[in-house]
C-alpha cells in the first residue's frame, strides 16, 4: 500500500507540473507582447514625477519576470535535461523571484506615492520628490539583487547529484542552505509589510476622494465609480496574485503540517507560483489604468501606428 500511495503521490506532482509548465507557456508569448509594448512606451516617457520613475522599475522588474519564463516551465516538464535543472536553480530561479518582490516592493511604493500626492499633499516633499524616488528604486534593486539574488547565486555552488534530483537545496551547501532560510523569511515579512501599506494606502485614497466629492456638493457618480474601480483592480490583482503562494509558505516554511497534507500543500504551491507570475501579464493593464501620461502615450503611439482607438 505504501509503494502504491508513493506511485500515486509522483503521479499527482508530475502531472501538476506538467499542466503548470503548460500554462506558463501560453502565458509566456502574450506577457512578452505586453511588457515589450510597456516597455518601449516607458521609454518615450520622461520622468518627470515620482510615479513614473516608480512605474519606469515597475516594468523593468516585470520584463526580467517574463525572460524567465520559459526555463522556469521548461524545468517542470518530464525529463528535463539535468542542466536546465541546474540553470533554473542557479539563475532562471533566482531572477524569477527577486524580480517578483522587486515588483511587489515597487507596488507598495507606489501605493505610498499615491497616498502622499492624493491624502497627504502637504508635508511631502521628500516622497514626491524625483530625486528621492531615483534613490529609493535602486536602493531596491541594490538590496534584493545584490543582497539576496546574487549571494544565492554564488552559493547554489553544489554539483547535482542524480538527474532525478528535484529540489534546487541540494545545490546548495550548508551555508547555501541557512543563507536560503533567511532570504525566504526576509521575502515573507517582506511582502506582508508591502500587502499592509498597500491595502492601507489605496483604502485611505478611495475614502479621501469620496470624502472630497461629498465637501464640494457633487453628484458625480462616474468619477466616484472610477476611483472605486481602479482601486478596487489594483487590490485584486495584488491580493489575487501575491496572497494565495505566500498564504501557503506560512505551513510549508513552519514545517506544521503532516505528509499528507504537505503533498497537498507542494501541489497547490506550483499552482500558487504561476498565479503569482500572472502579475506580469496583468500589470500592463494596470498602467493604462493609473498612469495618464503612459496611456496618452501608448494612445499617440497606437494611433501613429495606423490603429484606430476609440477614447470614451
């Protein structure tokens, strides 16, 4: 009975491997349609506000995401080689996740910047100052690159073992392995901090609008409806993509679940993973929705391209 619960317990993990892997590839062409097209749209924008300085990182973290796609998906196929094992581990990996608390960590700024220009306009000047924002973005990056992504680099040193070897630990030694431990509670308390402040933020912009629109005696409903509606996107699109994998890795971190339930946990965590990696896809929607200047862009160059829009 044990052999045949473990037979059926490999089946289970490889089969949601391999639909994982098969989603990640059909995501994989259209992210890359979409953050291309952000990103040559962010590079017509001057940064000249804080937000868009932001933004500009924003799609940077998103494209770096999206390059790791294919060997990230690739790793989860049957009988991938032993070297696109190593490489995924290696770097593939590494980026694919630094890139996503970069994003994450950017998100949380964002939200904060909003907050300051919208909530609190006075005694803000260091928050929307351009300067303060260019520091602030490659403090992030200098920090989660190159205090977290390159040391587990340099330290996922192991030569593998067996090609049927299926954890990225056992390419890491001792000091891989207790360096790993902190990164992973580092990321945690990371993004829980960066899902308070955005939360927080957007709630507190979404009652400060409303509040504005009762003070000045209007009736108007479509303003009111889009504030709500962008706010309510950007929540959606952080809580749905980021909170079910980190939901997650709280038992699997914790060690406090039985074997059972553990498979169950592992299964549900590759699915968490590509959820999470949807953020690349859905973010380029979301700067249309809270950037003027980049829609009015995207729109100019749309347009120049020959394609009609219509602007409601």
């Amino acid at each position: 009975h044990k052999s045949i619960n473990q037979k059926q317990s490999m089946q289970k993990k490889l089969a949601t491997k391999v639909v994982v892997a098969c989603l990640f590839f059909i995501m994989f062409p259209f992210a890359l349609l979409l953050n291309g097209l952000a990103v040559w749209v962010s590079f017509h924008l001057r940064s000249v506000s804080t937000f868009v300085v932001y933004l500009k990182n924003l799609v940077l973290a998103d494209l770096l995401m999206t390059a790791t796609i294919p060997p990230l998906a690739a790793n989860l196929l049957p009988g991938a080689q032993i070297q696109i094992k190593v490489f995924m581990c290696r770097y593939a990996g590494v980026v694919f996740y630094t890139s996503l608390y970069t994003s994450i960590t950017l998100m949380g700024l964002i939200s904060l910047d909003r907050f300051f220009k919208i909530v609190r306009p006075w005694g803000s000047t260091m928050g929307q100052n351009v300067v303060f924002s260019k520091i602030t973005s490659t403090s992030v990056w200098v920090v989660l690159f190159g205090g977290t992504a390159i040391p587990t680099m340099i330290l996922t040193d192991e030569t593998p073992r067996n090609d049927s070897e299926d954890s990225c630990l056992s390419l890491k030694g001792p000091v891989g392995l207790t360096f790993h431990r902190y990164v992973v509670s580092f990321m945690e308390i990371l993004f829980w901090i960066c899902s308070v402040l955005t939360v927080s933020c957007y709630v507190c912009i979404t009652m400060r609008v409303l509040q504005s629109f009762r003070n000045s005696g209007s009736n108007n409903g479509k303003g009111k409806k889009k504030t709500k509606l962008r706010v309510f996107l950007v929540l959606l699109v952080f809580c749905v993509c980021f909170v079910p994998l980190h939901l997650l890795r709280i038992p699997l971190n914790l060690h406090q679940v039985d074997v059972c339930n553990q498979e169950w946990l592992l299964i549900l965590h590759e699915l968490a993973i590509w959820v999470a990696s949807t953020n690349v896809f859905l973010d380029p929607f979301l700067y249309v929705l809270l950037c003027k200047s980049y829609k009015n862009k995207l729109t100019d160059m749309v347009k120049g391209a020959g394609i009609c829009i219509l602007n409601k």
